[in-house]
C-alpha cells in the first residue's frame, strides 16, 4: 500500500492489482535537511521554485522475446526527494503579496482620464 500522505484519495491504489504491484522498491523517501540532520518530510508541503535533490537509480530488465532473442530495457526510478532550500518559495510569496497589496491601494485613487 501506499503511505497516506503520498496517495490520500487513493489514486494510485486504485492501479494495484494483477498488472501492477507496489513494493519497498517503489518507495520513495521524502526529506528535508534541518539544523544539521535529514528528517522526514510530508510529501504534500513541497511547493514549486523550492531546491530540491533528487536521487534516482537505474533499474534495467530483460524481457525475454521470442524469435527475436533478448530486449533489455532501463529506466529511472525516483528514490529521494530532499527539500534543501525554501527561500525562492518565501520570496516569491511576499513579493506576491507586496504586488497585490500595491494594486488594492491604486484601486479607488486613480484619477478620471
């Protein structure tokens, strides 16, 4: 099953059954690194414009093909997000805030053209 906070409305449980299965290889570690130390982070706080690493291994398969021989396949598989910087997030939001107060203060006091 999924953690709760990765998947709260069940989306992607409801893809688990006969074709699909979800393992601790399917798992993916949320973290942010605090006052010297990684701890866990819930999934749903990261927002967009934060620094984040992320780790991502490389998984490759044989798929067997008959007459043809032997189809190799890789792909990546995310393992870690790790929240390292918020900052750009925080500006962004003041500087949002700062604009839309400007604009509610020029509503009312432009002069008739």
């Amino acid at each position: 099953m999924f953690h709760p906070r990765t998947d709260p409305h069940g989306v992607l449980a409801q893809y688990l059954g006969n074709h699909v299965a979800h393992c601790i290889d399917n798992d993916v570690m949320y973290m942010a690194f605090k006052e010297e130390e990684y701890v866990e982070k819930d999934p749903s706080t990261f927002k967009t414009d934060e620094i984040v690493e992320m780790s991502f291994p490389f998984v490759a398969w044989r798929k067997p093909r008959r007459n043809i021989g032997p189809e190799w396949s890789c792909m990546l598989v995310l393992r870690t997000l790790m929240f390292l910087d918020g900052r750009f997030t925080k500006e962004a939001h003041f500087a949002r805030e700062a604009y839309k107060a400007e604009q509610s203060s020029r509503i009312g006091h432009e002069s008739p053209a």
